[in-house]
DNA sequence: TACCCCATTGGTCATGAGACCAATAGCAGC
DNA sequence: GCTGCTATTGGTCTCATGACCAATGGGGTA
C-alpha cells in the first residue's frame, strides 16, 4: 500500500530542462496567474523535485519573469502575423486587432493585467514587461509604416498611430476580469474604430478584409 | 528592560472602531497596495491586536473589498467636483481629466490596476470593482449630458462617449507602474483630445478653461 | 454599586511560501 | 570500465499568512 513511487531520476540536459521549467511556468501563469507560479507547483507539474526547480532558478523571481516573457512573446507571434507571411498590412492589422477584440484574448488580456499589477512588486518583471511593450509598439509602428508605404493607411505619425491603438486596446483589456463586461455599442470594436479613424480607413474595412 | 508595554486596553464604539480599521485598510492599499491589507499590518497600525481585525472582518477578503470601496468612493469624490459645486460641464469634466492624467492619479491608476487584477482571485473585490465602475460610468455620463444640455457639449450618445473617455483613461492607467512611461507626443493629454474630439469642442478647450 | 455583554487580548494551529544544503545517482569523457 | 562532474533528490529552516478560541476587562445598564 505505501509503496513509495519508483522515483526513477531522470536526468535531462541543462538546456532542454530549463526550457520545459518556463514553458510550464509561462503555462501556469496564463491558465491561473503569475502568482501560482511557484517551485513546488512547476515541479508537480513536471513530476520532479522543488528543490530542482529551485536549482534552476535560485531567485524564483527570475521565473515569473522569464515565465512571462516566454508567454508575451509567443502569444504576440501568434496575434500579429510576420509581414513574411505575405499579408498586405490591412490585413495584419486586422488580424490583430480582431484577434484581440475577440474572446480568445481573455487569457492573454489577463496576463498583460497581471504582469503590469505585479511589476510594481518585482522590479525585474517590470524590466521585462516594459522590453515587451516596447517591442509590440515598435512591430505594431512598423506595420502601420508599411501601410503608409504602400498607402493603404494614411497617417503622418506612424508611431502615434500605434500607441494610440494600443492605448485603446489595453483600456478596453483592463475589463479583461469582469465577467460581465459592460455591454454598449461604443465598446464594440472600439480598437478597430479607433484604428479606421486614425488611418483614414473607410468604416469597416478591416473587418471585412479578414 | 523586557517591561512589557502597558497594553492599556482601549475600548471603543464598534461603528467608530470599524470606521477606523476600514480607513487604515485604505490607506495601506493606495500606498502600498491591497495585497499589503493583512490583518496583522492593520493591527499594527492601529496599535491592537491582529485578532481585534478578524473580530471585525472573519473573512480578510471582505476588509480588502471595504478598504478598496472606501478608498475608490472617496478618491472619486476628489476627482469629480460635484454638480453641486456650482461648476459647469466643461469645467468640472476638465478638472476630472487633467487630475487624471496628473502625477497625482498615479496612486489611484496603482490601486485600480491593482483591484482589476486581483478581482480573479478574489470575487468578492470583483463585484465592489464592477460597482465603482458603474457609479463612475454614470457619473461622467450625466456630467456629459449636463454639458449637451447645456449646449456646451455635442454628443448624441452621453453614454457612449463617457465610455470611450474611461476606456482611454483606463487604457494610459495601464501604464502606473511603469517608472519611465514612454513619452510621445501623442500621449500628451490623449484623454482631454480624446474628450474634445468625442464632445466637439475646439483643441485645448478644456485645459483652457481650468 | 453590581452585573453582564462584548470588545479586546494573547495565544495556538495549519498552510504554503522561498531559501538552503548534504547526499545521491545519471552520464559523458578518459 | 572507471571516474568525476553535476543534475537531482529529499530533506530542513524560517517566515508570513488566515482562522480559530478561551480568557479578560471596559463600560453601559439595571
């Protein structure tokens, strides 16, 4: 009955761990919170020790932070199409902001709402948060740069132009918790609106051009 | 040396002791955050004992949900002038707007993000943050209307518009904790050209009339 | 003045966190 | 095949939390 589990040690390559360590952690974080990250909770997950995971990560901090980088990064991958894929940026931008108006954000919403309500904490996550903010304005202020290019969109700031999108689109993530958002017709494809009007783009050219 | 301190037991009316711990709860959160309300840190402050505060609140989740309650009613109160003040729309939507966007609202913008996030974990504080969010939403609506009244505004939907200006303000309060904001032009009283563009009042209009 | 309610004390207990460390066992290189 | 490095184990220690409770004494009331 008390048999003891095998415990057979598996012993994995220092890299090929680390990696499986933030992958689960940047689970944990998007499923539940970055607060359930712990030692203990990432080492159940794996089937291995705390005290491993703490091998790793000496600072469990460290973790969160790097859990939160891997998340941001390859859910923003995920949302923003590379200009390689061929899209014309109306397209992209479309993808986007859709993507993110959509119920399928509520996750990453979340994240983002963690992530910027912790790092007043952990002055590391901040770093991190901020590097990623940094990094989706830039792409996003490219992507409207190549619409102006190919005057798609028209727009004498491009970079004004991304961070007034993303103002709008973090406002409309800070509802992310509520389960019952306010419903109202100004709120329905506020980002995408605010998009069109910034853009001089006709109503409802970028949901149709999905 | 090891003299005990004189432990003089204070006794006071239950409404007044109440008052006293829910106010020092709300200090603690706007300073240093909810998660930071305990009831040995609130005991502390006060000078009583930490079973004092569990007496008062048997559940610690209720005391954060008052704290933050007390702390968002009455930061509101300071932020929007009442009607009563004698001020008109403009004025008053004004003085809301640039406080807002002032270094003085960052405690403020801290404490919200802050209730947003954590009301995932806590359903409690998620109903007190929906309930302030409410009040709020339809205290601008009506100092809108007020204004289209007036005929210093121009809205055909008060609502709708009041929404779009909170969606902005909670959009650049996502950014509290940044130390470094990223600075741009286009952020620069985004929520007051926001307002004037929704209310069709002439650029600079409102911080004009301060 | 005496009584009694209840505000207040001062503990205990269980839980879960991170940090730390000596012992162990995979596994690659000699 | 042996040896040494280190990934991994399995503990321990300390700290903070909330919940719970019996005893105490302040102060209004009879």
């Amino acid at each position: 009955m008390t048999s003891s589990p095998p415990a057979t040690r598996v012993r994995k390559l220092p890299e090929e761990r680390r990696a499986e360590i933030v992958r689960t952690a940047a689970r944990i974080a998007l499923e539940e919170g970055l607060e359930r990250i712990t030692l203990r909770r990432v080492a159940d997950e794996l089937g291995v020790r705390p005290g491993l995971i703490g091998h790793y990560f000496p600072a469990a901090d460290d973790l969160v932070s790097e859990a939160f980088a891997f998340a941001a990064a390859g859910e923003r991958d995920t949302l923003m199409p590379d200009a390689e894929a061929g899209l014309p940026p109306t397209a992209r931008l479309a993808h986007f902001l859709v993507r993110v108006g959509g119920d399928d954000y509520v996750d990453l919403g979340r994240l983002w709402l963690n992530a910027r309500h912790l790092s007043r904490f952990k002055p590391g996550l901040g770093a991190v948060v901020r590097a990623q903010e940094t990094t989706t304005r830039n792409a996003l202020a490219e992507l409207i740069a190549d619409g102006v290019r190919s005057g798609e969109f028209t727009a004498e700031d491009a970079m004004g132009a991304a961070l007034h999108i993303l103002v709008t689109v973090d406002g409309l993530g800070s509802y992310s918790n509520d389960d019952v958002p306010f419903d109202h017709p100004a709120v329905h494809d506020m980002a995408l609106r605010t998009a069109e009007r910034l853009l001089v783009l006709p109503p409802g050219t970028l949901r149709r051009s999905i």
